[in-house]
C-alpha cells in the first residue's frame, strides 16, 4: 500500500533541471549573431550561475567585442582574483565593477549566482544574492555595435578564454533585482522580457529555452555536464490530484502525476467553422474532442459568423482564433474579427477584437501568454504577423514579418515550444507557388521570422500542424498546380534544431485544408478534402509525436469541413 508524503508530493520528485555546460579554457565558447536585443537601451538583466576551475590568469566569461577592442558592448572577466563587469556607451571606454573577489567570497569549484542589474540608469552587482557593488556612471543605451555576443570568451576576441561551467545564461530586459535576494531553488523561468536563456540542457550545448538573435553556435568542444547548482522544474502547486499511479515496485510511497493541477489531463481540441460537403456552404459550428481518448468530435458551440479560412491558437484555457473570409466565392468577405472561448466550458464564442488586416487563411502560433496569427491572403499575400496577449481582449499588435508573402501555411493547426514557434509551407504569388520553407520565431522578442530549414517537397499548401514541446509536425498538404494534388504524408522537425524536415510516416488519407490538435504526446489531424475528387473527408488520425510512423484512426468528424478556422488545443507543444 502507498504511503502519502508531503515531502514527496512538494519537491523531491521534480525532475532535475537540465545540464551545464564545461568550458575548458582553450577554444571552447558559443557564439550568438549580434541583435539589436542585446543593444540594453534601458533596464536589463544578466544574470547566471558560474563555477570557476582556476583562477589563475584572465578570464573573459562573457561578452560582445570585436577583435581590436574597438566595438567593445559588455565584458565578465575574472583578473587578478577579481570578478569584473565592464560595460561601454562609446565603444572602447569602460565603466566596471567587481562583482566578488577569490578568497573572500569566490571559491573553486563552487557554484555561485551572479546578476548584473541595470535598474534606471544605476548598475547593480549581486554575488549569491548579495549586492557587492553599485555604479551610477554611463547608464545605457550602452554601445550598439555590429560584433558578436560569446559566453566563454568576449566576443570575436581571441584570448583569455573561460575555464570553467556556466549554467542558466539569462539575459532580460527588465530590473530583475531591486535588493537582497533568495535564491531560488528552481531553474531560471523564461519570462516575457527574456531575450536569451541558454546553458540550461541536459543534452546540447547549443539548445537554448530563447534565443532572440537566433541559433547558438558552438566553438572548440564545450561539453554537457551534469553537474548543476542542484535546481529542480518550478511545478509548484496549489493542491493534490490523484490521477497519477500507485508505483510499489521501486519505492513505499506513492508518486504524484507531474504537472500543475490546472493543466493536468488537459487536451481538448476544437474545430471551428469550415466549409462543408453541402454545396461548400459554411458553417459556424464549434466542435470539440478530448485528445487522450479517441471518439467522434462533439458539439461545443457556435462561433459568431459561418465563415472558413481562419487560423485558431490557445493558452491552457482560452482559445483565440481569426474568423477568416464570410462567403466562399469571390469576393471572399474578408473579416479581421478575432473571437474567443474558455476551453473547459461549452459556449458560443465572445468577441476578442481585430487584426489589423481582414484576412484569411493565416498560420497560428501561441505558448501560453502570446499568440501570433501570421501572413494570410487579404486579399493580396501579407508578411505581417500580428500578436495578440492571450489573456487580454484588445486589438492585435504588430509582431515582424515572415520571410515572403504568402498564405495557406500550417493553418490547420500550430507547432511549437514554450519559445519557439514555427510556420511551413503555403503558397506564394510567383511560379512555383509552393513553398516548402520552414520559419521560426521567438515568442518572447518581437520581430521578423527567421529561416529554420525546408519541407521535404513543395506540397505545403494548407498543411496540417501538431506538436510537443520539442518535436514539431506537418502533415498533408497540397500542390495547387494542374492538376490539384494532396499528399498524406507526415513530416517532422526538432523544434530547438533548425534544420530540414524528416519524415514521420503517412496519414490513412491525404488531405489539405484540414485541422491539427496536439497535446505533449499525441497529435491528432481532422477533416480536410482529397485531391483529385474533391472528397471531402470526416476521418481524424492520430500519431504519437515522439515516434515516427503511420498515422491511426481516431474516430470522425461529426459536421465535416475544409478550411476549418483554426483548431485549438488546450496542451499543445507551446503549453508543455
């Protein structure tokens, strides 16, 4: 029998947060392209664990530099047993402070907090969560230069490189500490003014939880170590749920399921709108399945209008999705209405507010605070991507551009990270019109996508999207050349990774215009037509996400449609 134990029920069965990264002092670094992020025009935040292994000579821990120090931006350097914090406003002048001293509040082989806080103009210094120092000269903006960001040396400059481990690298815009701290026992969170948290994987050196300027580079061979500060997952609780497992096998005590309460046995998809098989009318309807079960869809509610070719994106409760275009022959009646639903309560849909354009046919991105509805047909292709805070009704706000106009992308259904989010495929207006690029984003820092690798053919018109928080998927889609073709083929991207796509495995019919539900484990693909033919399709299949293989059958579609405007999901890859 199962002993209940609060201790066991806080904190003690957390998973370990990950992995540091070793640098051995010859030739090891990562490299992060220059971004106008890291320009500090105001507050911001640097903040770290560190383990020294020596410390003899000079250390340059971090920083951005060209080779000749002319482009001098930041610099963390350990000389002569100080730890230093240099910054500059013009370049090559410095302002520092010491941040702690070897032998007196540094030691080998120990790790230790660092933050550098810059709160209205006066630059702060803590050391374990002490102040150690205080500098009110050469507030930002600081030095916006052209050269490149390194953690294990300083910039492109070549010598004193870092001998040691480095974990949870955060930069943030935001006055993170005002005063004495405690430090927490949990792994740095990314929050929405973080630019860059990296050194943060049990696997990569490279991954990172954000990355605004995008992809780290590694230099040399800095390894994953294990060795943290001994941190845990921040899935602090308001209460416990039994709907996890007795395990007597192993231990005397029963293990809680992992999650917050709110966001346990999360996974219901919704299906809004769409055309149907009755002379392509449209239809308002919202339906809904409950992803860890198979079965038919069923009723949830109605949405304002009958409409088609809109794009739908969650948090953990409330679902936000585009109305898209009112009639479907031209001219189409584009609207730019959004509207929204709580997930856990069958309704009508409730105004959200507007895009900026009237558009359809748009892709959806969303974690659990932002959500970003990006290029669409209105009626000419856009690059525009707006964002919305899922949170709070109001009107969209500019986002960035994607790379090309263009629309029909992974409408169906998005894929993505708590940080990342990713769009593919679609269509262009030039020959060839299919598109097979892959994009990404970075929630948290606004600005234009960045190139993340190919489909594996151009058949990526009105593709279908899923994903768990590492591994993102695309399936069916079409080729609108002459003759129309759908495919039904799954592909498959690590989301952390650029890179090209792979392939999954097959859908049981191909199919575009359909609709994508993912929760962390299982993806699911709805409706859709079938080309040639025409045929409208009311099958739903479903995939395991972590491996690969032939999609199964999950149950129907009770009111089938094409173009569906968007699928929602309360757990998709971007909650995870």
């Amino acid at each position: 029998m199962g002993i209940l134990r609060a201790d066991i029920l806080t904190h003690s069965q957390l998973e370990s947060a990950g992995g540091s990264v070793d640098f051995d002092g010859s030739g090891d670094y990562l490299t992060i392209p220059n971004h106008t992020a890291f320009h500090f025009t105001g507050d911001y935040t640097i903040d770290f664990y560190i383990k020294f292994s020596t410390n003899s000579g000079t250390q340059r821990i971090f920083g951005q530099r060209n080779s000749n120090a002319s482009d001098i931006s930041v610099l963390g350097e350990f000389a002569s047993n100080n730890f230093y914090y240099y910054y500059s406003t013009n370049g090559s002048s410095t302002e520092n402070m010491i941040i702690g001293t070897y032998g007196t509040n540094i030691e080998l082989n120990t790790w230790h907090h660092v933050a550098i806080v810059s709160d209205g103009g006066v630059h702060h210094a803590y050391l374990d969560g002490v102040q150690t120092a205080v500098n009110a000269n050469n507030s930002p903006p600081l030095n916006d230069g052209d050269s490149t960001w390194s953690i294990g040396r300083q910039g492109a400059y070549t010598a004193n490189e870092f001998s040691g481990s480095i974990y949870g690298f955060r930069i943030t815009n935001k006055a993170l500490y005002k005063t004495n701290f405690t430090l927490s026992k949990f792994k740095p969170k990314v929050l929405p003014e973080t630019i860059l948290l990296c050194c943060v994987s049990s696997t990569s050196v490279t991954e990172a939880e954000v990355s605004a300027a995008g992809d780290i580079t590694s230099n040399g061979d800095p390894q994953v170590s294990t060795d943290t500060p001994l941190l845990k997952e921040d899935i602090t609780d308001t209460g416990v749920v039994f709907d996890g497992f007795g395990n007597f096998a192993t231990s005397t005590y029963m293990v809680p399921p992992k999650g917050k309460t709110t966001e346990r046995n999360r996974g219901r998809g919704l299906i809004r709108g769409g055309m149907t098989p009755n002379s392509s009318a449209l239809t308002k309807i919202i339906q809904y399945i409950e992803m860890s079960s198979g079965g038919n869809t069923i009723d949830f509610g109605d949405g304002s209008v009958a409409s088609y070719g809109g794009a739908g994106l969650a948090s953990a409760t409330r679902g936000v999705y585009s109305v898209g275009a009112t009639a479907n022959s031209s001219p189409y009646s584009l609207v730019n209405t959004l509207e929204f639903i709580t997930i856990a309560n069958t309704a009508n849909a409730i105004d959200f507010g507007d895009l900026y354009f009237a558009i359809q046919n748009q892709a959806p991105m969303s974690n659990q605070t932002r959500g970003i509805f990006a290029a669409g047909l209105s009626p000419a292709q856009r690059v525009r991507m707006d964002f919305i805070t899922i949170a709070t009704t109001g009107n969209a706000q500019d986002f960035g551009d994607v790379i090309g106009a263009s629309y029909g992308l992974n409408q169906g259904g998005q894929a993505g990270s708590t940080t990342r989010g990713l769009i593919a495929g679609g269509s262009s207006a030039s020959a060839p019109k299919e598109v097979e690029k892959i994009q990404f984003v970075t929630f948290a820092s606004l600005g234009d996508a960045q190139d993340f690798g190919d489909l594996v053919d151009q058949n990526g018109y009105s593709n279908v999207g899923a994903s768990s928080n590492t591994r993102a998927l695309f399936a069916g889609g079409g080729n609108i050349g002459s003759p129309f073709v759908t495919v039904n083929t799954i592909q498959f991207v690590t989301i952390a990774t650029t890179g090209n796509a792979i392939d999954f495995g097959d859908l049981t019919v191909s199919r575009y215009g359909g609709g994508g539900l993912s929760n962390s484990t299982r993806g699911c693909f709805t409706g859709g037509v079938t080309y040639p033919g025409a045929t409208r399709q009311n099958v739903i299949d479903f995939v395991n996400i972590a491996t690969t293989g032939n999609a199964s059958d999950f149950g129907d579609v009770a009111v089938v449609n094409v173009n569906s405007v968007g699928t929602m999901s309360d757990s998709h890859g971007g909650l995870s």
